[in-house]
C-alpha cells in the first residue's frame, strides 16, 4: 500500500477531521500530498466515507450511514467544506447555531448562502440560497459564518407559518438575543420583502417571557379563542409569602372567589421523565395547597388540537 500505510499521514488527517466534524474536502487532503487513488482506496475500504461531492468522512464506520443520522456539526462541517469559505449559515441551519427554537420540526437539511453566481448544484441535505446579504448582517460563531441574530430572525419570520414564526421571536427575546426595541428595526428593514405583508401582524406578538414554543403557541391559540392570558411567568406565593414556583400562563377569573387559572406548559422531553413527574406532582401539590390558584398542566398533544385548549379556557373562565 506504499504510503496509504503512513501512521503520520493518517494521524494528520485524523486531527484535521475531528476539528472539523469528521470531514475533510479534496482540496484539504491535495494540499497535504493525499492523491486519489489513496482517498478512493479509502473509500472502498469502509475506512472513509464519500459523504457530500469532494467531502470525506474519515472514520466513517462509526457514524450513522443515514444524513439525518449524522450529528449537526458534521453535517454543517460538510456542506460548507463542499460549498468553500464563501458560504453563510441562513435560516434554520443559523438559528440553531444561535440557539434559537421554535422554527418548527428539524429536517436536517443544511440551509447556507452563497453569493449569486457561486452556487453549485443542489445536493440532498444541503439547500443553498443566492439572495443579498449585507456585511453587517453576516458574523462568526463557533468557527462558522452565519446571518446575524437580526437577519436569521427576520429571514425565519418572513417564511414561516405564525406559530412558528412568533415562537421563533419570542424564544430570541427569551435568551436576550434580541430586546423588544429591535423588533422594529427589523420589521422596517424587512420592507419590500416577499412575506412582509403577511407576517405584519405577527412581530407585535413577541414575548420574551414565554419559556418554550410550546408556551408560545398555547398563548396564540388563547390570543385567537379571544382570552389572552393576563400574566406570563406569573410568582406564585404560599401563605407565608414563600415562592412556590412561576406559572406559565395566568388567567385572572372574576369568579370561584376570584381564583386564577394556572396553565403549565409540559414539555414531553423534559416532563416525561421519571425525576421530573414527581417534582411536578410535588410542585402542583404546593399550589393546590396555596388556596388561590387551580392548576391545569397542557402538552402539545394539546395545543396540536386547539379545539381542546378552547374548551378547557371557556368551562374554567367560565366557571
């Protein structure tokens, strides 16, 4: 095998791979005097993996064989090793760079922007866009280009359905990536763009407070049934003054000695779990005991069919 045996080589590799995901690009290993008959004998070895065109994926038996299998910064690592130095992170791919939730369901495709003129052929898993993006609206994080918190938010606004959308507003506002003075900025800049008109109404919706997307689009449903919440976050106090804990949606009734209904948001991931459901129990005691708050938990099994959550606000509100 003359030089496809050389351990430095391989260790080079190898080190070069796991700064970048597991990948590597052609040119990468040109450079490093790889020529192509060592990357093919690689490849046909089960030792590497031809993952997206010119990209390799060393140590490719211990990952999934399956796109969607394949952990997020490998993935990204491959799209912008395929596509050059030129490519910015956009859309969901930038969000969750941020940290920003709520844009719905991950289908684990790599959105990146290239400028117009460089694209390539579009490949599975990998969507490139050509649209104009300003200097000012392109950063660094985490070793990658990627839009600004300002333009991913902006961008996701524009093209997602509502719910999605003021999640995807509030869940920025709720990390502090944003303030709600800048949700203005943005609208304004958003001006003569292709979804503008439509998402007018939904910037005015955006609520730092809300914890979860799955608070996010219990309060819309609320806001559209005609009963907005009262309070977000709201303190609950026992009889001695003592927090017991902060609801997340809070309805102030007139009636049933003016008791407030308290609806806490569940999220299957976390709730679900054993330590959680007996912290919950233990927790849901303690405001039952407080004696001026009833209790309602939702999941989004709920909020998945609004016509639930309506009924339930209407017979306690009601009440």
């Amino acid at each position: 095998m003359g030089r496809q045996g050389d351990p430095d080589r391989e260790r080079d590799v190898q080190l070069l791979g796991a700064r970048q995901g597991g990948c590597v690009n052609a040119r990468q290993l040109c450079e490093r005097g790889w020529t192509r008959s060592e990357t093919d004998w690689r490849v046909r070895s089960g030792w590497w993996r031809s993952l997206l065109p010119g990209v390799y994926l060393v140590a490719g038996w211990a990952y999934g064989l399956e796109w969607d299998s394949l952990p997020f910064a490998t993935r990204a690592w491959a799209a912008r090793l395929m596509h050059g130095d030129e490519s910015v992170f956009c859309l969901q791919t930038a969000a969750k760079l941020w940290g920003i939730e709520g844009y719905g369901v991950d289908d684990a495709t790599i959105h990146l922007r290239l400028p117009p003129g460089r694209e390539r052929h579009q490949v599975d898993g990998v969507k490139v866009h050509t649209w104009l993006v300003r200097h000012d609206e392109v950063t660094l994080r985490e070793e990658h280009q990627l839009t600004g918190v300002g333009r991913t938010v902006t961008d996701l606004v524009l093209r997602l359905r509502r719910e999605p959308a003021v999640s995807v507003l509030d869940s920025a506002l709720h990390q502090g990536l944003l303030v709600p003075e800048d949700l203005e900025e943005l609208q304004r800049r958003a001006r003569g763009r292709r979804g503008v008109a439509r998402s007018r109404e939904w910037w005015c919706l955006g609520d730092g407070r809300a914890e979860s997307p799955l608070e996010t689009r219990a309060r819309l449903i609320a806001i559209d049934a005609g009963h907005p919440p009262d309070e977000l976050q709201l303190p609950i106090v026992d009889a001695h003054g003592v927090l017991l804990g902060f609801g997340d949606l809070a309805w102030k009734r007139q009636h049933l000695r003016r008791r407030t209904m308290v609806v806490e948001a569940d999220g299957e991931d976390v709730h679900s779990r054993p330590e959680a459901l007996f912290r919950d129990r233990y927790r849901g005691n303690d405001i039952a005991e407080a004696g001026d708050c009833d209790l309602y938990r939702i999941t989004w099994r709920d909020v998945m069919r609004p016509a639930y959550f309506v009924s339930l606000l209407r017979r306690s509100l009601a009440a």
